[in-house]
C-alpha cells in the first residue's frame, strides 16, 4: 500500500527546485483573483439590470391593477 503513495511523497534534496513551481503557484493565484473580480463585476452588473427590469415589470403591473381599479369604480 505505501508504493502506491511513494510517487507523491517526492521532496528533492536541492530546495531551489521549488522556485519554479513557487513561480506558478503565485502566477495561477494573481489569475485566479484577477478572474474571481471579473465574475464579481459582471455580476454587480448583471444584478443591476435585473433590478431595473423588475422594477420596470412592477410599475407596469401596477398601472395595470391601478386602471383596472379605476375601470371598476
């Protein structure tokens, strides 16, 4: 059982090895912020034009229960 994990229990003798894949992980980690505040600015502005179309969808639905109203008086 414990061949089957040697592979990923590797730590090499000579630290400077890790500089590249130190690199990478701060490379793929600034991408990641960097994506994660696009998807929330498009977001923000996605909720904004849902906002506005439902309070389109509000106003038009109640002049239509106010002329309704009004037509039964």
């Amino acid at each position: 059982m414990s061949i089957l994990y040697a592979g990923f229990l590797y730590f090499p003798e000579d630290k400077s090895s890790y500089i590249p894949a130190a690199l990478e992980f701060l490379a793929i980690f600034i991408l990641c912020v960097f994506v994660f505040r696009l998807v929330k600015r498009l977001s923000k502005k996605e909720e904004q034009k849902t906002k506005a179309l439902e309070e389109y969808v509000l106003t038009k639905q109640q002049g239509t229960q106010d002329k309704d109203t009004q037509l039964r008086k």
